[in-house]
C-alpha cells in the first residue's frame, strides 16, 4: 500500500467528522479503514435499509401487473398445484410418525413444501400478492393501478382455489397412496375445516396473512438464506394450526371429496373468514403499515 493511500485513511475520518454519523447498514460499506474490495464485501453482507427492500417488492408487484391474463392464469394454476404439496407432504410424514404428542410438531415441516415450490419457482400465489400488488397501489394512488390490482387478485384468486380442487382430486385416486397416507389425508383435511364460528378462523387467518407477508418483505434480504427463511416461516403456520387460503382450500376440499364437509362448511366455515383474514393481515398489518414507515423517505426522493 502507498503512502498515500494511508494518508487518505487516515484523513478521512477527519474528514468525514462534520457530516452526520453513517447508519447502521451503511456500516463498513463506506469505512475509511477498509479498500475497495473489502468495502464491496462488507455493503454485500449488510442488511438492507426498509427503503431497499419497500422498492424491491414495489419492482415485484409492479411486474406483476404487467403481466397478461395469459400469463397470470397459467402462473396461478401452477401456484395452486404446488401449494397441494403442503397437503400431499404433511400427510406423509403424519402416517410415517407414532400418534405421540409431537409428532404434529414434525409433521407440520411437511406444509412448508409447497410455499417451497411456489417461492422458489416465482410462481404467483393470492397471499403473496397482499404484499407485492399493494405497495404499487400504495404508492401510485391512481385508480388505474387499483384497477390492475382488483384483475390481479381476482384472476389469482380464482385458479388458485381452481387447481387446488384439481390437486385434491388426483389424491383421491384409487391405489396411488398407501392406506395410512390415505389415513392421513382424512386427519388433516378434518382439522383444516376450520371452526363452526367464523371469528377463530379469521384471526387465525390474520396471523398467517401477517406471516406470509412478513416472508415476502424479509425475503430480499435473506440472500442465500432464503429457504430457511420460506421454511421457518410458513412452518409457524403449520404448528399454529394458522388458516391459509390456498394450502388449506386443498384440504377442505379433500374433506368435501370425502364426505368430511360440505360445500356449506366450504365456502362458510373456511373460505370465507380465511380469505378476509388473510387479505387483512397482509394488506393492513404488513403492507400499509410497513409503507407508512418509510412513506416519508419516498416522498423526500421525489
């Protein structure tokens, strides 16, 4: 190293003394004490600042409404047969475990599956979008983002439920699984019916709304991690025994398949407190109130 470059180290922080304190994720990234490359190494392993991770979900729901109906019904069919792994995987590992009192405490890792699937493969699922559709409309406030919106969710929504029905159909085939698998899927899909009153079963939904969106707002700061992330997270919603709309219309569905529910306990008893909460505890508990703390911050950009 030249004797200049310890000059400027060492003048620098000097320099640098007027200027208000660096922030905490700005550490390292621009330290005096540290050469070009160790400052790149450092700014990859810092966390990123809220205004970062708010743009990069913005950027995310912002492609998504660009995309064609084409695009979004074919997405979301996929999204929704992913998300029967949930159903298919859990069911599995209860009829592999002794009846013991944690053997929900293990099976439950198997639901992370099929959110495992549809994160990693970009596929687009209701619960996410929450999340990614509403920082656009959020930021835009013009009734022509709303509206992309409102075709979005709608058409998401809808072959989501769809190929959920489809997922549960194919289990019901003769032969495929082993009796205790098939045990199994009846264990499970009872228990995701939900309660005959709609409050529990939306507050549950609220929590898992909150978490799936947490999971998508955390995500880009996750790097490599970001399977251990989808993992631990929807896992919280499994052993909680949280509502989600999709992982669980595949179970209620089987149950109604099974002659376990009825389209009353379907659309009443879980669709439709699931999908309030879980719109709720996205869109609100996350969405708006993640923006409104770095809505400040955006408007000191323009």
């Amino acid at each position: 190293m030249t004797g200049a470059s310890k000059n400027e180290r060492s003048e620098a922080p000097a320099a640098s003394a007027g200027n208000h304190a660096p922030r905490a994720e700005d550490a390292g990234a621009d330290s005096p004490h540290l050469n070009e490359g160790e400052q790149n190494q450092a700014a990859h392993h810092m966390a990123p600042h809220a205004l970062v991770l708010h743009e990069i979900v913005r950027e995310e729901g912002e492609a998504a409404l660009e995309r064609t109906i084409g695009a979004l019904i074919w997405s979301s069919l996929a999204a929704g047969l992913s998300m029967g792994f949930s159903f298919l995987t859990q069911a599995v590992l209860e009829a592999g475990l002794p009846d013991a009192p944690w053997r929900h405490l293990v099976s439950s890792f198997g639901y992370s599956m099929g959110f495992v699937l549809v994160i990693m493969g970009r596929q687009q699922l209701f619960t996410e979008s929450t999340l990614t559709v509403v920082l656009p409309v959020l930021t835009r406030r013009d009734p022509l983002t709303l509206l992309k919106a409102m075709r979005l969710w709608g058409i998401v929504l809808t072959f989501n439920l769809i190929s959920t029905w489809i997922f549960a159909a194919m289990l019901r085939i003769p032969d495929v699984f082993a009796p205790a698998v098939v045990d199994a899927f009846g264990d499970v899909s009872r228990a995701a019916v939900g309660s005959e009153h709609m409050l529990p079963t939306m507050v549950k939904a609220i929590f898992a709304g909150w978490l799936i969106a947490l999971m998508v707002w955390l995500l880009p700061s996750a790097r490599s991690g970001r399977l251990l992330t989808v993992l631990l997270i929807t896992y919280v919603v499994a052993v909680s025994h949280l509502s989600h709309i999709i992982a669980g219309s595949t179970e209620v569905a089987y149950a109604f398949m099974t002659g376990d529910a009825s389209l009353h306990d379907y659309f009443f008893r879980f669709l439709v407190p699931t999908l309030v909460g879980n719109t709720v505890g996205g869109m609100s508990l996350v969405a708006l109130l993640n923006h409104a703390a770095i809505a400040p911050e955006i408007n000191g950009h323009r």
